[in-house]
C-alpha cells in the first residue's frame, strides 16, 4: 500500500502528456514543424526567398513519388523551400520526407532537428518503405555531396545524377518527378572551401563531415535570392532490367533538369528580384 501511495506522489511530480505531441514512425514532430514553420519557414518561404512555383499540378494526390531536385549551397534552405511549397501550393497539402546524408544527420543537434522535421536517411530501405509501404512523397537530390560542392562560378550545372533513386522508383512502382531550382546557388553560395579533409573542432561526427565535405566559407546568412521552383512531368514508374538502363534514365532526368535550370536562369532578370 505505501508503495502504490509513493508511486501515485511521483507520479504527480512527472510531466505532464501533451495532448498534442504527434510523432510518426520516422520521428517527424507536427508540433515542432508548426512552431519552425511559423518561427522562421514561412518568413523564408513568402518574404525572403519570395517563393514561385510552377507545376505543382505534377506532384501525385495520393500515391508515392519520388521528388528529385537540383541542391547547392553549405545549407539545405532549397529542400526546406520545395517541402514548404508542396505543403503550401498543392491541394492536398502533401508532407514531404526529405533524404540526407547519413553524416549530416549524426551531427549533434543539427540531426535531431532535421529527424523532427522530416528527415530521413538515404537509404534504399527506407526510400522502399516511404514509397510502396506508406505512399508517401520523399525528396531526394541525385547530386549527393558533389552538388554542395560546386563552387559560385560553376552554379547551376548539375553533376551527375546517381541512379540509386531511379532502382528505389522502380522498385516501388513509384513516379519520378523531377524539379528545377533556381535561387538555391545565389542564397547560400560556397565562396570558398579550405582544403578537404579539415578537421573541425567538436565530437566525431562533426570531425567526419570536415572530412568529407572539407569546410565552407559562406555569407553569415542566407542572401536573399529570389526562389522558383518548377516540378517537371512525372517520369512513370519503369521496370528497370540493368544497372546500365537505370544510369541512363538517371542521366535523362538529370538532362531535363539541367535544360530547365538553364532556361528559368536565362528568363530572370535578376538574382534578386526575379
């Protein structure tokens, strides 16, 4: 009895459940995103970047897709933009997972915010799962760490495209929407990078990503560059039968991508305005 009495008085000193703390099977918190969205990516979205979008119509309603994009700059603001502009322009006001590097998401803090957020780890496995078992929508940049990597004066052209989101499409039986972004490179430019494999102070993970990615020089802030964003046509799922027939798609959507970044980049009249 006076066990069950001291467990009843501790149990008043807990916190209490918050009745609305929403976590998925990934660990995206709606209670988190809510207070980023309202905080700083709606600012981002409508004042700073003054997002466009143009063929938000090509996103699926229902079933999975694999978004593929261009990515630049030493900060994911471009991912941020394209998921904030699926929420805010689609009709059925989609979620999108977002596919990072696994040594980015083991840096202290920075991981647990982008977990809670949407973020996933690229990996086969979970592209399946996002995709066929939970028809959900995930970002993938085919770049991987060569697209951060591009110094200013080779802005907006795409390295290759690694075709492992093509096998995970297939796969999946999931579509492949690619998407132009235009601003991403002006926001948060690489203006310098020290030499790869510079040690950066702090726990192991941090060590590694100086190790991989070397370390960026960039602006304090992000500048702000005006953002469109253009989702392509969707590429229907294909039954890919070798690893050459999915390089090639892969570098078929890379091209397509490319020869729109080229054509909105060519149609602005400025960085800043548009």
């Amino acid at each position: 009895m006076r066990r069950d009495l001291a467990t009843a008085d501790l149990r008043e000193e807990l916190p209490g459940i918050e009745p609305d703390r929403q976590l998925n099977d990934w660990g995206r918190s709606q209670r988190v995103e809510a207070l980023f969205d309202g905080a700083l990516g709606g600012f981002l979205y409508h004042y700073w970047f003054r997002v466009e979008v143009e063929g938000i119509e090509n996103v699926p309603d229902r079933t999975g897709a694999v978004l593929a994009a261009n990515h630049a700059g030493a900060l994911p603001s471009d991912g941020l933009m394209v998921v904030k502009a699926v929420r805010e322009s689609h009709p059925s006001r989609r979620s999108v997972h977002v596919t990072t590097d696994r040594v980015f998401r083991s840096v202290p803090g920075v991981g647990m915010v982008a977990t809670k957020l949407g973020a996933v780890a690229d990996h086969p496995a979970n592209l399946q799962r996002l995709l066929f078992d939970e028809s959900q929508l995930a970002l993938v940049f085919p770049e991987g760490r060569s697209g951060p990597r591009k110094p200013i004066n080779e802005r907006y052209r795409l390295r290759r495209f690694d075709p492992g989101f093509v096998r995970a499409a297939g796969q999946a039986g999931a579509p492949i929407v690619p998407v132009a972004v235009v601003g991403s490179e002006e926001s948060v430019p690489v203006l310098a990078r020290l030499r790869p494999g510079a040690r950066l102070p702090g726990p192991g993970p941090l060590r590694r990503l100086g190790r991989t990615l070397g370390l960026p020089v960039v602006p304090a802030v992000p500048l702000p560059a005006k953002y469109r964003i253009r989702f392509l046509e969707p590429v229907p799922p294909q039954d890919l039968a070798s690893a050459d027939a999915a390089e090639d798609l892969a570098q078929q959507i890379r091209a397509l991508v490319q020869e729109n970044l080229l054509e909105m980049v060519a149609a602005r009249r400025s960085v800043w305005l548009g």
